[in-house]
C-alpha cells in the first residue's frame, strides 16, 4: 500500500544535512518541507493545519527573521502555536537537536519532553515519525485513497483536503461534518480538474471564460462525453469520439447536478443554504449516503483524468481533437459553396464547404462536425469564409 508523510521541517541549517532529507524522502517516503524561521514555518502550517503529519522542530531556532541569534524563544513559540491548533488537528511534533548544551540536559528535557540528537538519533526520529502519524485516522484515510488523494492534490490543495473530509468521516463516524457543507466544494473540485485539463489543451479555452475565472462546467462535461457543447460550438473529435467513457460522464452530471448552488463560491451564504437544505429535505433520504458515494465518485473522476491528462502531453495533438460543430446553410446568390454557421467564437459563419457535396449528402441544414479544414483559397469567397472543410461527419441520423 502507498503512502506518503508530510512534514513541516524548521531548521536554521537544514541545507547542510542533505543526507537526512534524501534517507526521509527516498526510503521512508517522508516529505520534508524545510524552513529557516519558525514563523515561516508556522505561517505555511496556519495556511493548511489538515494536510501535515508530522513537526520537526529544532531545539534552538531563529524566531522571526535569520538576522536572529537561533535560541529556544523560537522553540517555545513553535510548541505553544501547534498546541493552539490542537482543535482544529493534533499534529504530532519532533524535536532535534545538534547543540552540545542540550545533549544531556535534563531540564531541557523536563521543559520540552523527549527529544532527539541529530545523527545519533535520526533513525529512532524517523520510525517515531512513522509509527505515531500512522495512528492518525486522517493519515489512514489518506493511505487508503492514495491515488485519489495524491492526484486531487495536484488539482488542487484546497478540494483534496475537502474530499479527505468526507472520507475521514465515512470511516471515522466520530468525526463528524455536516454534509450539506460539502456538496458544492465537490463542483468545485470538478471546475479544478477540468482546468487542469484545459491546461493541456484537452479542454478548449473557449471554455474558461476571457479572465479565465468562470468555467462553463455544463459544457465541459458535454465536450469530455463526446457530446456537442451546444453553447460553445465546439465538440471532442467526430462522432463516436470522446475523452471520458459513460461511467465517467454520468458521474460527473450527477455531481454537477447535486452541487449546483454558488459553484464559483468556497462558501455558501444563509439564502444559499436555505435552499439546499429545503432540497434535500424534500428530496434525499440520508445525506450522508449520498455525500460519501459522490465522494467516492470524485475520487474514480480524478484518478480517471489524471491518468488521461498524463498519457495525452501533445499539447498541439489535443488542441487539434477540439472539432467545429454547426448547422450547414445555403448562401443567398452563391450556388457552389454553403456556410457552416457555428457557435463558436471565431468561426460562427467563416467554414464553407461545397455546395454539390452538401446537397448529395442531404447535409443541408443538418448539424455537422469539421474533422478537416484549409484556408480557403478562393478569391471569391476567402474573405467572407477564410476557411473550407475538407472532412465533416453528419451529427444527424
């Protein structure tokens, strides 16, 4: 089984103890995030208390700034500020020490607890880390949906650790969230991944919106399914193509569809829960059911995605699977070429095609989709279509 430890590392000299990091990182798969300061270090674990495993904390650090002399005010400070967040998640904390004072200093001992001296120590430091944060019911929760949780993470941090919430809780019933909270960070968590798709041109960014800031998840979901993206005008490849197999856009309306109040919101205000309250008072059994299977459900989304995302890195390849969709129409006073009139920005009336094709194809104001086209070279009719389809496929029976 996978598994992964994140750790808050503050050291005033960690640089020079490579060694420890690489031994961490490559045979024990604890990731050591380093800092010089303890305040930095803090601040970085105030940003997410959720995510980290593990604190190791050097016994004599700069406080607030490296133009400090290293001394226990920022050892204390650290201890105090994780014993604060202790509510919110019980973070276990290490500390090691090189100095000579503290070596074998028993009221450093009885002030701090047990502690660590560097090299001496490393190995007993390294199987404490692993055998305490391996009690954790969210550290376990995480090892059981490794996959999951690793690729939700590089969508995005914030919709990872929400997902994590609920699955810690299907597990861990003590736990406790309200249900009703987490139905639309499981659409954001699709508008995530599906603009880490757009990043790999998979998703057109006539999707995104002009500031990139509004996804038309809707349309996305109907781009992957290989269906037409009506809004837009923009379809995957021909036909029977598509990105996503049935499973997986029926999984994505559903989560859609169940998460539709404030999509571009982390929190929903007194009217908006109201209302997603009253629905699922009227209309859902138990929402704790049906959260834990839409949860489980992101969960096979991502892994999905992230593997398709990975095997397809022909940005320019993908780009070209984004396909023109339109309506054929006849041009008044022009018997030899129709127009593909579309939706989608950029092309709405540019696509002609030949007239005597359309016609002995029965095409005529029929939905098509341009697999091909070229510039048109026409000096006719270049100007008014700057482009002509070489291949199209009927969207109509």
């Amino acid at each position: 089984m996978k598994t992964k430890y994140e750790v808050i590392w503050i050291d005033d000299e960690w640089e020079k103890m490579d060694a420890f990091k690489e031994e961490c990182e490559v045979i024990h798969q604890i990731y050591l995030h380093p800092f010089r300061t303890q305040k930095a270090g803090m601040d970085e674990f105030d940003k997410n208390p959720k995510k980290w495993d593990a604190i190791i904390l050097d016994a004599k650090m700069y406080d607030e700034s490296e133009n400090e002399v290293p001394r226990l005010d920022g050892l204390r400070k650290a201890v105090q500020h994780i014993n604060e967040k202790s509510l919110l998640r019980k973070v276990p904390y290490f500390i090691s020490t090189g100095q000579p004072d503290l070596m074998e200093n028993e009221t450093f001992e009885q002030a701090f607890g047990t502690y660590y001296i560097k090299e001496r120590d490393d190995g007993k430091l390294i199987q404490d880390i692993k055998n305490t944060a391996s009690k954790s019911t969210r550290f376990q929760v995480k090892t059981f949906y490794f996959d999951a949780i690793e690729q939700l993470e590089s969508f995005d941090a914030w919709c990872s650790e929400k997902i994590l919430d609920i699955l810690e809780t299907m597990h861990f019933p003590e736990k406790n969230i309200d249900p009703l909270l987490y139905y639309n960070p499981l659409r954001q968590t699709l508008e995530y991944i599906f603009r880490k798709a757009n990043k790999a041109n998979i998703i057109p960014d006539e999707f995104i919106g002009k500031d990139k800031d509004d996804v038309n998840l809707n349309q996305c979901v109907q781009f992957l399914s290989g269906r037409n993206a009506d809004w837009i005008g923009i379809r995957f490849g021909g036909v029977k193509d598509s990105v996503v197999p049935a499973h997986i856009k029926d999984m994505m309306f559903q989560v859609l569809n169940l998460g539709n109040i404030n999509s571009h919101s982390r929190t929903l205000n007194d009217d908006e829960l109201k209302k997603l309250v009253a629905y699922f008072k009227d209309n859902v059994c138990n929402s704790q059911y049906l959260i834990y299977s839409l949860a489980l459900q992101i969960c096979e989304i991502a892994v999905f995605m992230g593997k398709y995302i990975a095997a397809n890195k022909d940005t320019n390849k993908n780009k070209k699977q984004c396909k023109t969709f339109g309506t054929v129409e006849k041009i008044e006073g022009n018997e030899s070429i129709c127009v593909i009139k579309s939706k989608r920005p950029g092309r709405e009336s540019c696509i002609c095609i030949s007239a005597k094709y359309a016609t002995s194809k029965g095409m005529i104001g029929k939905k098509v989709v341009v697999i091909e086209e070229s510039p048109n070279t026409n000096i006719a009719t270049k100007v008014e279509y700057p482009y002509f389809a070489t291949n199209i496929e009927s969207l109509e029976k």
